[in-house]
C-alpha cells in the first residue's frame, strides 16, 4: 500500500468515526433537560398603576381646547372592526358622549378636502355637521368656524382631528393651522401607540428616568432643580383644585421642561448663551427639542405639549408659538411662575408679561414664598 493509500484509509476510518460519534450523541442531547431563563416580572411603576396612559387622547384633547380656545374639540381614528379602515370618533371634548364610536361619513366635504390635501384646513361653520344629539345645549350659537386635520404618523394615515368655535372672531388663521398640524402629529403618535398596543404592555417609567439622568448628565444639578420646581408648581395647583391627571401631568412636566439641553452644545447651556444671537436661537430651539423627545415615549404626548409651551409668555412675546393669556396650558403657566420662584427673582418684575397676574399674585404672597422656597 502506498503512502497516499494509508492516508486515504486514515482519513476514511476517521470520518467513520466521527459520523458514528455524532449519531450516537444527537439523541442524548435532546433528552437531556433545557435551562429556561428564569422568569421575572418588574413591578409595575405608579406611573403605569395610576392608569393615565389609558386617557392619553383625552387629555390631548382637554389641552387642545385651551391652545385654541375651542369649544369642541373631535378627534377621529381608523375603524379597526372595518376593512375599509373608514374612520370613527374615538375621543372628544365638549361632545357628547353617545357619539363616541360613530363612523365618519367618508363623503363630507371637509374631511374629503383635508385628507386630500394632506394639510389642516379652515372649515366654514356652515359646512360642519351637525350630529343628532350633538346640538348645543339650550339652542345655543351655531357653529361659527373649524377646522380639520389629517393625523399621519409613521407613513401612514392615522386619523383626523377637527375643532370647532361657536364666537366670531376665533377662526385659525395660518399660524394657528400651523400649531394644527403640529397637534396633529403629537395625536397620530398616540393614535399609533394606542394601535400597537404600546400603552397597554408597557411601562414609560424606565425612559422617564433615562431621560432625568440624561439631562443631569448634561446640566448637574438639573434632577434637584426639576423636582423642587415640580414641588412649587404641584402646590400651586392643588390650591387651584386640579385634579389627579392635572398633577401627574405638571409633575412629568416639571421634571423634564429641560430635557431640550441635552442636544444642546456644551457652550450654549450656560448663563451665557443669553448673550449672543446664536445662544438665542439655541435657547428658542430648547422647548422643541424637549418636546420631541418626551413625545417619543408612548404615553407621554400630552406632556410633551406642556414641556413645548413653558417658554411662553403671558404677553404672548414668548416662543415657540407666541401663545398669550389663556391660550397657554395651564401647567405651563404654573411651571413658568415656580420657575421664578425657586430662582428668587422679584415676582413683580414678570407680572403681566411672562407670569400669569393670578399666578404671580398668588406666589407673591409672604405666606406662600417661605414655605415654596
């Protein structure tokens, strides 16, 4: 036998070998028993107990009718049950509540008008509908004006969101499309995690605290800050008698109205940022970072509504949106003026400007200061 032989042979013989081996042991693998990772189950956070994420679009909603004074506020999503995805009223304010459920006539002109155009829209009073059951109470005014936006969110065609007003003079002018179209995106991301069941399963508290610790990376110091603004404002509030939601709501707020400096440049963060007109920019881009990324976390749209508006003034001189009076959300008036505050700045110097004059009269009070600080 040659040398190439024998290796041949070897190599055959070894093979064999290894074939038989792996037949042999397959089998015994297979019965022997699977180490299953152990189950655990965090606790649920109060955030999530409290049940607020199961009335996300309602809140939405109750804001949208202070923002644009608004006296019926309808907000319209697919109907599931339907192929068609034909759209129904899933949520209103200042509508009655047996319409809740209905579908849309797929042939008014409005919606036909705004889902094809892909924009918001002035709707003439005239031509909104006037629901059985829906008429004002006593037979109050007609409606004088609204407006209709589609809700996208993902490429995809979420719903429609429309208000109404029963006085002259409130029709939207562009800049109030403009902030329209702006809620309706803050709607669709709602829309779109009710739809993924995204509220349902989850739990937001994890992210809230990421970003708290994200910020207080970027400013020390900004998690103290955010807690004893939040402590100033939520007393404030419960004097005015505001509700578990409201509470939940302006305590997130709190916390988190300065999360938008975590995208901004380590110079721009300072006092100093004032000084120039780039930091200017910087400092009106703030609120709108902030409510970018508090939005992104399922539940929390509504939050990140009043994060966007506490750099407005009473005034209306104020950014992002030149908001004024009433139309600013209220947990955002009460921010501003716990913000003053805890800086011990001279009250009287914001009153009627930046500070709500109720607010500021309120937190002006020797008995409140001392106990707030």
């Amino acid at each position: 036998m040659t040398a190439l032989g024998f290796a041949v042979l070897v190599f055959g013989v070894w093979t064999a070998l290894g074939i038989v081996t792996l037949l042999a042991v397959v089998p015994l693998l297979r019965l022997a028993p699977q180490a299953r990772p152990e189950k655990t189950s965090e606790p649920a956070s109060a955030f999530r107990e409290s049940g607020y994420l199961g009335i996300v679009l309602e809140r939405l909603s109750l804001h949208a009718t202070t923002i644009f004074g608004a006296d019926q506020v309808c907000v319209f999503g697919r109907d599931t049950r339907e192929h068609d995805d034909r759209l129904v009223l899933v949520q209103g304010t200042g509508v009655s509540p047996d319409l809740i459920g209905r579908q849309l006539d797929i042939h008014w002109d409005p919606m036909v008008a705004a889902l094809a155009c892909g924009r918001p829209l002035a709707v003439p009073g005239h031509l909104w509908p006037v629901w059985e059951g829906d008429q004002p109470a006593g037979g109050g005014a007609a409606v004088q004006s609204a407006a209709m936006a589609p809700v996208w969110f993902g490429g995809r065609l979420q719903g429609a969101i429309g208000l109404t007003h029963r006085s002259d003079g409130r029709r939207l002018d562009m800049d109030g499309l403009a902030r329209l179209g702006r809620f309706a995106e803050l709607v669709g991301r709602a829309l779109a995690h009710t739809d993924g069941r995204e509220l349902s399963v989850a739990d937001p508290q994890p992210e809230i605290d990421g970003l708290v610790a994200a910020l207080e990376r970027t400013v020390p110091g900004s998690a103290r800050h955010g807690e004893e603004v939040a402590l100033i404002a939520r007393r404030l509030a419960e004097e005015l008698g505001a509700g578990e939601a409201d509470l939940l709501e302006l305590g997130l707020a709190a916390r988190l109205s300065r999360v938008g400096r975590i995208r901004m440049p380590a110079h721009a963060v300072g006092p100093a940022a004032a000084s120039t007109d780039a930091g200017l920019e910087l400092l009106r881009l703030e609120p709108l970072w902030g409510a970018d990324m508090v939005a992104r976390v399922p539940g929390l749209e509504a939050v990140a509504l009043i994060v966007r508006h506490t750099w407005e003034r009473w005034d209306g001189r104020g950014h992002p949106d030149g908001l004024a009076g009433e139309r600013i959300p209220l947990a955002s008036r009460l921010i501003a003026a716990a913000e003053v505050l805890r800086a011990g700045a001279p009250v009287e110097q914001f009153t009627g400007t930046t500070l709500d004059p109720q607010l500021a009269a309120r937190i002006a009070e020797p008995v409140f200061a001392p106990a707030a600080r």
